[in-house]
C-alpha cells in the first residue's frame, strides 16, 4: 500500500462511505481530510462526558452528554454566511463571573439542551442543531440513554464519571464499563455501520472516548457482521491518567479486547519522530510521544490485523493549542486520507 491516492484518478469511481467511532479527534480527521465529501461521513460520537460545562447540563437537565456531539457538530458545520456565525455561537463560553452557576458554559451544550426540551429527543435535537449548522453528513449519539461509565482499577477500587477516570495519577484502569446495564445503541448507528465502506476507531481518548463507544451493548456484535474495513488509527502520544506508559501494541491490544477480541482490519501508526520542540512542548504535560518499536508492526501481524506504519503528524504544528483539555500531537488528515483512499481502492 505504497501509492498516494490522486483524485484526478477516482473521479468517476464512487466515493467512500466513511464512519468514524470515537469523539472530535476521531471525526475531525475525517471532516478535515475528506472536506469534499462531507454527505458520506458519518460520525458515531459518545455521551457520556461529566466535564464541567457538560457535567452542568446533564445535573441541570438530566440528558446524555451534549459536549462531544456539540463539538463534531460544530466541526461538520458550515462555514457559509450566518450559519458561520452560529458555529461560533455553539462554541461561544459564557465568561467566568458572569453567571456564577453557568461559569466556562459552552453555550452550544445549553442550545442542545433547549432543543431536547422543545423537541423531547436528544435525537431529534442533535438532527435539528444538524440542520441550523448546515451539516452535510451525520452526527449519531452512540447512545442516548443518560448513563455513565464506569471503571476498576489497579487497585480494585470502582470509580464512576469520565473526569474520575481520566484522573491523574490514580491506579491504571483495569476494566471499563457502563453504570446502566439497560442501555441501547442510538438512531442509525446500526444502519451507518453496516452501511459504511470504511469505518475508522479513533484517535482520542482510549478509555472515555473510544473504548466508551465500544462498550454500548450491540456495537461490537455490529461490527462483527459489517462488510466495512475497520481502520483502528493509534494515537501518537500516551493520555495522562489513561494510557500513561503505553505503548504502541497496548493500544492495539485493549481496543482488540473491547472489540470482542476481533482484530481490526488495519492498525494505522505514526512512525516519525516529532520536531524536538514539538516534543519538548507536550512533555510539559506529560504528553509523551509514543513510536511503533521495531518488534511491534510484527505481533500485530499476528494478531490478524495489517500495520501500516507511515508518517502521519500533522505539518505547519502551529504551536500547542490552548484547549478546554490537554492538546496533544495531531494526526493530519491529509496524510490519513491517502491511507483510507488506498484502503478503499484496494477494496475496490
């Protein structure tokens, strides 16, 4: 899988059916890389955050988690005329000291809230906030059961919320899982997975973003019967409080686990090494990059699934990005679409 795809070359082939499961990093990837094919991606997002503005919204309002879909929402968005205009107002923060109770709010998660008490639906109210953005593709909850996750860890204490399991310097996470056992897949999940031609897991967060979709019962059993590539995209540095000392097939290893121990089809790994002040920027944080050991593409192998180690960080780095969470080193999607186009003509 050595050439680049040429869009001059698959003008008149069709295009890709493409599902991303995970939280704004998996679906950003996609939105950015394939800007031209915004109808055939469909993001599966998940709603269980309980982080401050989000975690305000579900105790206010008693919802699933309106803040990773806002922000895929968001993304998806229009950039056209006034439609521009109100993706900043979804990604507007009210001003500390304003509203004591609303302090750091994104104003989008209260708009999503007001469409579900208008519409009675988080469904509905996540299509509705499609349409005022202008989306071209779609934004699916994994669920919209108001629900949390939960984990054990090392030391076999339960913990429950996704800021307590992505809390620094606790034990590792030794088994994830939902609060409520009574929970079921969202709208058109199921339809967009059996559906899609290429279905891409990840990157983000391992546990609270990944791994918190994988865990809704039906999914993996989905994704077992999907005619789909499955494309699991490995983050390119560890996650403070989740994967700290992680390596390249840790990553593999847990998401083949939560997939019901089936191997995706291809693992998608960064093998360049970052810029020294790149690297010397996330450190601070404990943001540590991680790089495939010369060993590592050979156990995947047999595992089942194809490693493809390329050159996949982002170019023009414009500095570490000031963020409601911690920034990391970023995949760039234009890199990633030259992999997923030679997938899917291969596929062909």
């Amino acid at each position: 899988m050595n050439h680049i795809w040429d869009p001059e070359n698959v003008a008149n082939k069709p295009r890709p059916k493409l599902v991303s499961i995970g939280s704004i990093s998996a679906a950003s990837l996609l939105i950015n890389g394939f800007d031209d094919q915004g109808e055939n991606i469909t993001a599966i997002v998940p709603t269980t955050d309980t982080g401050s503005s989000t975690g305000i919204i579900r105790n206010k309002f008693s919802m699933p988690a309106p803040g990773d879909v806002g922000a895929v929402l968001v993304a998806m968005g229009s950039n056209e005329g006034e439609r521009a205009v109100l993706k900043k107002l979804f990604e507007y923060r009210l001003k500390p000291g304003q509203f004591l109770e609303l302090n750091n709010m994104a104003l989008g998660n209260l708009l999503l809230a007001a469409l579900v008490d208008m519409l009675g639906s988080f469904s509905e109210a996540v299509k509705m906030a499609g349409r005022m953005l202008g989306i071209k593709g779609k934004v699916l909850p994994v669920t919209t059961a108001n629900t949390d996750i939960k984990a054990v860890l090392g030391n076999d204490k339960e913990v429950r919320g996704e800021e307590e399991i992505r809390r620094l310097e606790k034990p590792p996470i030794k088994k994830l899982f939902l609060e409520r056992n009574s929970v079921e897949l969202g709208e058109g999940v199921d339809e967009a997975v059996m559906n899609a031609d290429i279905i891409t897991i990840g990157p983000g967060c391992l546990y609270t973003s990944i791994i918190a979709c994988l865990i809704v019962p039906g999914l993996t059993e989905i994704l077992k019967k999907t005619k789909a590539k499955i494309v699991y995209c490995c983050n390119n540095t560890v996650t403070p409080g989740q994967t700290d000392g992680f390596t390249v097939f840790d990553h593999v290893e847990l998401i083949t686990q939560y997939l019901g121990n089936v191997c995706p089809d291809y693992v998608l790994v960064n093998n360049k090494r970052p810029r020294p002040d790149m690297k010397e920027a996330y450190c601070k944080d404990k943001v540590y990059p991680i790089l495939p050991a010369c060993y590592e593409a050979e156990k995947i192998r047999e595992m089942g699934s194809i490693p493809i180690l390329k050159d996949l960080i982002e170019e023009d780095w414009p500095g570490k990005r000031s963020l409601h969470k911690l920034d990391t080193i970023r995949h760039d999607p234009r890199k990633v679409r030259d992999v997923l186009m030679a997938i899917y003509e291969e596929r062909l």
